[in-house]
C-alpha cells in the first residue's frame, strides 16, 4: 500500500496537487470524525501528517501512527502538537512562520479600521433605514501597542506607522534590535501606552491568558483590542466583562479559545466584530503556505535539512 500524507487542514483543497510531488498518496480528513477513522484504518500507512496550530496532532494520535516521520505544520503556531511526544519518537516537526504574514496583517489592519470607526454598525444601520451619524476615533497619531513582534508583527506595525501615521510600540519576549520601535517590558505596560492593542502572538503555555483582567484595564476604557492571533492569548471571561462595563472601547477578534464555538456573550455585543479564523486565507498565502510544505517534505525525503523546523529542545 501506498505511504501516505494525512491532510487535517480544512481550507487547502484547491492546493493539495502542490504537494503531489512528495512521492506520498493523500488521505484527507478535515473533520475529528474523517481523523479518528483515517487514523484507525491506515495508521499504519501514514509517514506525514499536515495540521495547523489549532488543529494539532496529539499524543495518542501519534502513538497510533507507527511509521510517522514528520509533522508538517500552516502558519506559524503549533501550540496543539505534542512535541513532546514527538521528540521521544525522533519525529521532524516544521511550521510555516511568516509566510501568511501580509494576509493577516492585512486583516488585523481592516479589523482595528472596522471597529474603531464602527463599520460593521453604521451599515446594519443603514440597511434598517436608519441615518445615524456616530464621532468615532481616527487612526492617525494614535499609539499601536503590538503583542509579538515576529513577521505577522512586523507587518502589522510598517501598516500602521506608514500608512496610518502611528506610533508603534511592541512587547516580545526579548527587545529587538533590528527596529526602532519602542520596546515595553511586559504587556501591561504595553497595553498602558496604547490606544490600540494588537495581538500578534503564538498560542501555547508561554501567552495562555496573558491578556487579563489588569491589562484590559491598563488599555482603559477609550483602548481597542485586536486578536489574530490565538485565543488563548486572551482571558476570555475578563475580556467579556470588560467590554460588557465598557472598562474598553471594543474588541476585534478573528480567534477564539473553542473553535468554531464563539461564547453567545461576545455575540450579543456592540462594541465586538468578530470574523470566523480567516485572517491568514488569501490564494496568494494559502499557496504560499502549502508551497513551504511541500519545500520542507522535499528536502525531508532527499536527506537535506527541513527549511522551517520547530525547536524539539526540552
């Protein structure tokens, strides 16, 4: 039988023939139900598996798949893969970091301009009939608090200086020296210098709720949030009560802790817009994204280093 790809990314469809020439047959299974059965009936067959940071590819899942050689990661997280367990096994893990970086920044960009100047309501408003003129904020002059200033980061912050005439600032777990943005110590003193906060971080145990109750306030109650990057970034229920007490102006968010399931919560609210996970989709990124699999499986299976490894130290 042949040696075989398991495919559990759902929105790649159109671009699975770029990987034709990995020499292994596809099996695709974008759902838990289609994974669990793809698993059990051809684990044995399966040398590679592509997923995505939300999606992941857990312990018991890799102890199923015996001849597993390399996990292959979109985008830049890949907080739900077991590396741990992969390391034990001697498995390859590689990411694809930075290479949907102008689609999301792209996004966050349209989400902070939807939310601060209201989009989203002034068109339900009108398609009501109704001619309500609301004063809300501009971007120029304002100051951009980024939380992870990698590509997607960096993107978003050459938007905002140059396009939008703001002050940057950035919190990373390290300062940069390649730029001249300003540096805060931790995110809540960078929410304290921002009037726009931008979340720009991978998931995991490094960031989980690092964006709580204290820095939400610090934002205070003219400040605006943006998340593409995950949710568990974010202290969901301090966010919720803060935008419920209008402790901050709004929200934005295209990521959520239980995807697809959005709390009914943030729903019900005026000052939130949310968009369903699609920061990073473009044709022009999805290729690009599938093209970095296909160019680490290739160097993989010619013996060559793999072009974006994930660090296994630990």
């Amino acid at each position: 039988m042949t040696d075989a790809l398991l495919v559990l990314v759902e929105t790649i469809n159109d671009y699975l023939p770029i990987l034709d020439g990995c020499g292994l047959g596809r099996i695709v299974a974008p759902t838990p139900a289609s994974r669990a059965e793809a698993i059990q009936l051809h684990g044995e067959r399966i040398r590679a598996v592509l997923t995505r940071g939300p999606l992941g590819l857990y312990a018991e899942e890799i102890e199923a798949l015996p001849n597993l050689q390399i996990i292959c990661v979109i985008g830049a997280g890949y907080e739900h893969v077991d590396l741990q367990a992969a390391r034990k096994r001697g498995i390859t893990v590689t990411n694809g970091a930075g290479v949907n970086a102008s689609a999301v920044a792209d996004h966050a960009m349209a989400l902070l301009l939807a939310l601060v100047r209201n989009i989203p309501n002034a068109d339900a408003g009108v398609r009501r009939g109704e001619w309500s003129k609301v004063m809300r904020p501009s971007l120029a002059g304002k100051r951009l608090g980024i939380l992870g200033l990698g590509a997607v980061g960096l993107a978003i912050a050459k938007r905002a200086a140059l396009g939008f005439d703001m002050t940057v600032s950035y919190h990373n777990r390290q300062p940069r020296s390649d730029v001249s943005y300003s540096y805060s110590a931790s995110a809540l003193a960078l929410a304290g210098a921002s009037d726009f906060l931008v979340l720009a971080t991978p998931g995991g145990a490094a960031t989980a709720q690092l964006i709580d109750k204290a820095v939400l306030q610090a934002l205070g109650c003219e400040g605006f949030l943006v998340n593409i990057g995950r949710g568990s970034v974010v202290a969901t229920a301090d966010l919720i009560e803060a935008l419920q007490q209008r402790q901050i102006a709004g929200a934005a968010l295209d990521v959520f802790d239980d995807e697809p399931s959005v709390p009914d919560e943030l729903k019900a609210l005026s000052n939130v817009v949310l968009t369903p996970h699609v920061a990073g989709l473009s044709p022009e990124s999805t290729r690009a994204t599938v093209q970095m699999v296909a160019d680490n499986l290739a160097a993989f299976y010619a013996g060559k280093p793999v072009l974006t490894p994930v660090p296994m130290s630990g």
